[in-house]
C-alpha cells in the first residue's frame, strides 16, 4: 500500500501541475480577448475568403471559403513534401553509396556536396536558389526551348500538357500490368523454393510494363497528343507561356533547395547504414556463391535497411516541417496562405495557429505511422 | 494632547489621499499604458521592416520617417524626450498580433484605416497620417501606361496580409482579367522578385511604389501607372480598451497637424507663447489646461512640436526632401485645397 502512494502521489502532482498550468494560461487568454474584445471561434472558416492564391491543386479563388483556402495550403504543403521526400531519398541513397565508393573522385564529391550543404541555414539555401536562380533565368520571351517543348523561365517551367483520348483503357492497362507483375513474383517465389529454379522476375516485369500499355496505345484505340506552350506578349517586353502545364519558380526553388539540403542527412543514414552491417556478412555470402548483386540485395540491404529507416523517418519529418519556410519565397503552402493571409484578414490568431499546429502534428505522425510499419515489416522476425 | 490623535492622523491621512490625487490624475490611474510606459521611460512603437519616408532605419540604427514621427511625439507628450522610442519593425503579417499581445504600445506602420480590423480585431485606430490609395508600377519598357493594357496571364507582386491583396482579386475581377498573384511576406522579397523580372507589376500602396521605387536597381526603368484602384487611408493604431492611451495617440498627430494649420514650427514654437491668438497659445501650453486630461503636464504639445516639428516639416523632411513624393496631393491642409482636417484643440 505504502508503495504505491509513494508511486501514485509524483504522477498526480504533476497531472494536476499541467492542468493548472494549461488552465490558467487558456483562462488569461479568454480574459484578455475578452478585454480587447476579440472573439473566439471557428465560424470564419465558411466565409468567403476573397483573397486569391497563385498556384492551387483544387479549384479555388476568393470566392470559395476559408476552409477551402486551408485546404489549398495543406495540398500545397503535400505536394512539396511529397517530391521533396522522393527526390531527396534517391539522391540521398545515391550520394550515400558514393561516399562508400572506392573511386576517389567520386567518393570525394560526394563527401563534399554533404559537407557543402547540410552546413548552410536552409533559409539561406532557399534564398539562393529562387534568387539567385531567378536572376539566372532567361524571360519569357528570350527562352531557349529545352527538347523543343520545355521552356525554363524566370516566370517558371512551362511543360507541355498531357492530353488523353480513352486515358481509363491506359490506366487499366497499367493496373492489369501491375497485378500481373504481382503474380508472377509470387509465383517465381514459389518455384524457387519448391525447385530451386530462378525466373528472370525483373526482366519479366519490365517487359510487362511496357509491353500492355503499348498494346493500349496500338488496338485500345489511346491516343495521347501534346499541348506545348506558346509564348504570348501582353505588352512590349512582357511575355509569358499559354497552355501546357506552368510550374512556378517558387516550386521548383523549394523543392530543390529542400531536397538538396534533406539528401545529405539521407545520405549519412545510407552510409551509416550500410557500414554498420558486418563485413562477414558480406564475406559469407560471396562465399556461399552469390553474385555481389545479390550479395547487396539479399544480405547487405535487408540488414542495412533496419538501421537506415528509423533516422531517415527522422529526416522525412524533418522536410515536411521545412517545407513552411515556404513563406519566405512565396510559394503558398499552409503558412503562408492560412497561418499568413487568411490570419491577417481574419485576425484570428488563436484559431488559425491552434488548426496549423494541429495539422502539422496530424502529418507527421502519419509519415511516423507509416514508417513505423515499414520499420516493422523489414525488422528481424524472431521465430 | 492624545485626545487631538485621532483627529491628527484622519487630517494626515485625508492630506496624503488628496496629494495623491494631484500627482497622480484619474487619467493617468486609469490608463495602464500610459503608466507602463512612464515606468519603462521609453514609447513602444512598431514600424515597418524599412519603407523609406515612413518608417526606415539608417545604417547606425537610427529610424526616420512621418510614421516614425508619430511615435516620437507621443515620446515627447509623455516622457518629454522624442528619443525615447524603443522601435520594434515588423511584417504585415505579425503586425496585429504584436500590437494585441501588448508587444507593442502603438502601431504606426503604414496600416490602413479599416471597418473589420477597427471593429473585429481588439483594435482602435486613432486618426490618419497619411491618405494613400493602391496603384501598379511597371516597367516603362513594357510600354504600359494605363490599368486598361493589362491583359490575362499578368502576374502581379505584392505583400501578404495586407488590404492589397483583396483589392487586387477585386481591380482584376471588376475587369474580367486573370492573374497570377505572387505574394511574399516581406516587402524586401517583393521588390528583389519584382525587379528580378519575377512579375509584370508591383502593387501595393502608391506611397509604397514610390518609396520601394527608390530601393530598384534602376529607378528610372519603373512607373507608377496613374490609376488608383482604392482608398488607403493610413494611420496609427492602439489597442481597444484603453481609451486615455487613444486620446494621448490621436491628439499628438492631431497636434502636430494643427501646428501646421496655426504656422507654428519647431523653431518659432517658444516665440508663439506670447501670441495673440488663443488657438495658438493653447497649442503652445501658454493657456489652459489641455495637457490634465490626459495626465500630462502642460507642455505636452509643446515638446511636440519643439522636438519633431509639425505635420509639414515632417512630411518635408521625410517624404518631400527625399524625393518620394514631394506633391503633397491630399496630403495637404484642408485650408490649402487637400485633406487634413483635425477637431480643434481645445
């Protein structure tokens, strides 16, 4: 009995510590807008918002609610996580193996570029590339086309848009190449362990790959054509590109500066990774006979693996919460278009903050969530 | 001797409440700001983050400007030294919350005068130091000279959280014309953006343009399109719920613009204490008592126009000599076909 008390009793000092402390900062806060006669609630979020947004994955203007400009943000902030994110794991497992490469150059470039920019403020890396890269950039108007459809400009990247006939007898032919792959690994796994005979999986799958959507295109009757911009003069020296698909700079600025910074810790993990698998592992598996392909695929990588994920979760956290700097270049993600605009026009603080907390904590844990699994999945299963 | 005791020490103590009194006026007990403010010696002013002619910082730190102005003279009314302004520079967007959080004691950051910020947002706006209204500059080359010759796919530069972001949805809207709004939280970002080539205009307030026009690569490239597209009235603003605080705010610009009205300046200010017109003594604190109601001594609005001058001098000196905008348009005395028209002193 005397035990437990003396368990219980610090736990509860400290739960009623919290909310006391919570209490009396919430009962401050509604004393002194109350005083200033601000008013509390989430009510504006159905309003028209009226400001416009420049760049938006769903429709939207200044007619639509505010709800919607937040939703514009958060789709925003996405979709600079999620190329940030893939940019920076394959760049960052590139350079990763490079810095274990036993050519010097290679191995000392590698090392440089990580050294280079993990050490710079990602402001400031931010900065530089939409300035300076602005500055750069040709206008409009004296654009070399990059392949004949690609304009790079200070105004963006402009790309030619897709545009499909019968683009669902493509897709399917797409999912039906995928499940196909799905079956025979299956398959390729059981032969293997029933007769010991290795099937050319990866050879089979690309050829599937490219082979049914191809069949879509030649007697699914798809037809895929190209928009390409078309340069456009709106007064005597200012130009931009109409038609395709227009990236902004602020984009292409983040995303680059982001990931570039993102891969050199990526790139740390891999090494580490890797080096902290055994060297007999290695050894014993060349010599069993495998080839060092499949030395790195099936012994070296599997083992790596566990000690790369948990620190690159870390750094995929990392990028997301990143991706607010935004605000400094004008990209508008969820800072700059809710926690910025709508926060100003608004003037509710309290509100707007609490929400972009809340969802910035929502997103991390599902990238934690989803990592976690992954990390479970490839972890040593104890039989 | 002991009998008269009781008696001695009511009599004490009804001496001492009545000193208190007249140490400490009602007003000055009522306004917690003001007292803040007279403990910490020093005007809690936030300003732009550097807008030359209204709040911008030299190289040694020191602030000048007709927004900078209107915090000096408060300093001066209540702690009789204009120097005594600790500024606190800030973005459009942490503006309100600075000044509602009570960072800061008065806003005087080129901040227009609206219904929802006035009445939604804890604030109050004590009166308006300068009548703007949104314009666009461009590139002279771009051969543009009106509004009416933007075309679709113009893409336009300017701050987040302002006003100018919703009168510009409403400007190209009213003209069927589609845009791509750039907004930057910092005003440095816009102009190096815009100047990079990153946009066709630059909106925002026109004494904005003018003043950002000045920071440009090559000034001379850029034009300020002669339409404007809005009212901006500009002004300070304070905190709701301290109305002594407001009244001290409003009639220190308000005084400085009735010295220029009565030709008071910082250098004849002392001779016109022995003027014959009341108006001007009273400015001047050599008639009536106009400093008690705000707890200030009587040479309040003295020190105002002795230390920073009057709503002229300072316009010339910041805006006018620095080749801004040097025709003061509404910007002038009601008397002399703008305006700026004050409540009378008295």
């Amino acid at each position: 009995m005397n035990l437990k008390l003396k368990d219980i009793v610090p736990q509860l000092i400290t739960v009623i510590a919290v909310v006391l402390i919570f209490g009396f900062f919430t009962y401050n806060a509604q004393i002194n807008m109350e005083n200033r006669g601000i008013d509390f609630g989430y009510g504006f979020l159905s309003q028209e918002s009226s400001f416009d947004v420049q760049f938006s994955l769903i429709e939207y203007d200044g007619s639509h609610s505010y709800f919607r400009a937040y939703l514009v943000g958060l789709l925003n902030t996405i979709l600079v996580s999620v190329i940030g994110i893939i940019i920076a794991t394959i760049l960052g497992v590139i350079v990763g193996v490079a810095r274990l490469s036993p050519n010097y150059l290679i191995n000392k470039f590698a090392a440089f570029y990580v050294e280079f920019f993990r050490n710079i403020p990602l402001l400031l890396q931010i900065f530089f590339w939409y300035f300076a890269a602005l500055r750069a950039l040709p206008l409009p108007q004296d654009a070399e086309a990059i392949f004949g459809v690609f304009f790079l400009t200070i105004k963006g990247l402009y790309v030619p848009a897709f545009i499909w006939q019968n683009f669902s007898i493509f897709f399917y032919s797409l999912v039906a190449a995928v499940i196909a792959i799905i079956v025979i690994r299956i398959h390729a796994k059981k032969v293997q362990e029933n007769q010991g005979k290795q099937i050319p999986v990866f050879f089979i799958s690309l050829g599937l790959i490219f082979i049914l959507p191809l069949l879509s295109f030649l007697i699914g009757g798809v037809k895929l054509s190209f928009e390409v911009p078309v340069l456009k003069q709106l007064a005597t020296t200012s130009f931009i590109y109409e038609g395709g698909v227009s990236l902004p700079p602020e984009l292409i600025a983040l995303t680059l500066s982001l990931s570039l910074y993102t891969a050199t810790f990526i790139a740390e993990c891999v090494r580490a990774g890797i080096q902290g698998v055994g060297k007999g592992q290695k050894e014993a598996a060349a010599s069993i006979g495998l080839t060092p392909n499949q030395v790195l695929k099936l012994v070296i990588m599997p083992q790596a693996l566990r000690i790369i994920i948990p620190p690159t979760t870390n750094q995929y956290l990392n990028l997301t919460k990143n991706s607010s700097l935004a605000a400094a270049i004008a990209y508008p993600d969820l800072v700059l278009v809710f926690a910025g605009t709508a926060l100003m026009q608004t003037g509710k603080a309290i509100e707007i903050v609490s929400i972009t907390m809340f969802t910035y904590l929502t997103l991390s844990i599902s990238i934690s969530i989803l990592m976690n699994w992954y990390n479970k999945r490839i972890a040593i299963q104890e039989k | 001797m002991f009998k008269y005791l009781k008696q001695l020490t009511s009599l004490v103590a009804m001496v001492a409440v009545l000193f208190t009194f007249t140490t400490e006026s009602i007003a000055a007990k009522k306004s917690k700001t003001l007292k803040n403010t007279q403990k910490k010696g020093f005007v809690r002013c936030g300003v732009s983050q550097g807008l030359p002619g209204f709040s911008n910082a030299d190289a040694a730190g020191n602030w000048t400007g007709v927004d900078v102005d209107v915090c000096r003279a408060v300093a001066a009314a209540v702690l009789g030294d204009a120097n005594k302004v600790k500024f606190t520079p800030l973005s459009a967007k942490e503006r309100f919350t600075a000044l509602t959080s009570g960072e800061i004691d008065i806003l005087s950051r080129n901040t227009t005068w609206t219904l929802s910020r006035d009445a939604d947002i804890g604030l109050t706006f004590v009166g308006v130091n300068f009548y703007d209204g949104q314009g666009f500059m461009v590139r002279k080359s771009s051969g543009i000279t009106s509004t009416g010759q933007f075309k679709d796919g113009i893409s336009a530069c300017t701050n987040i959280g302002t006003t100018t972001e919703l009168n510009m949805r409403d400007f190209f809207n009213s003209k069927g014309i589609k845009y791509e709004p750039v907004a930057f939280e910092k005003a440095d970002e816009v102009v190096a953006a815009y100047d990079a080539g990153r946009c066709d205009t630059y909106t925002t307030d026109k004494s904005g343009l003018a003043a950002q026009r000045t920071k440009m690569k090559n000034p001379d490239e850029h034009i300020v399109l002669p339409e404007t597209i809005s009212k901006e009235p500009l002004g300070p603003v304070v905190r709701q719920g301290d109305s002594v605080w407001e009244d001290i705010v409003r009639w220190s610009l308000n005084t400085m613009i009735e010295a220029e009205e009565y030709g008071i300046t910082s250098a004849n200010a002392d001779m016109m204490k022995t003027s014959d017109n009341p108006a001007i003594k009273r400015l001047v604190g050599a008639e009536g008592e106009l400093g008690a109601a705000f707890g200030l001594d009587n040479d309040w609005s003295l020190r105002i126009i002795k230390q920073v001058g009057n709503y002229g001098e300072s316009y010339k000196r910041n805006i006018a000599d620095t080749g801004i905008l040097p025709d003061r348009g509404p910007n002038q005395l009601w008397t002399k076909g703008g305006i700026l028209y004050v409540p009378p002193a008295r």
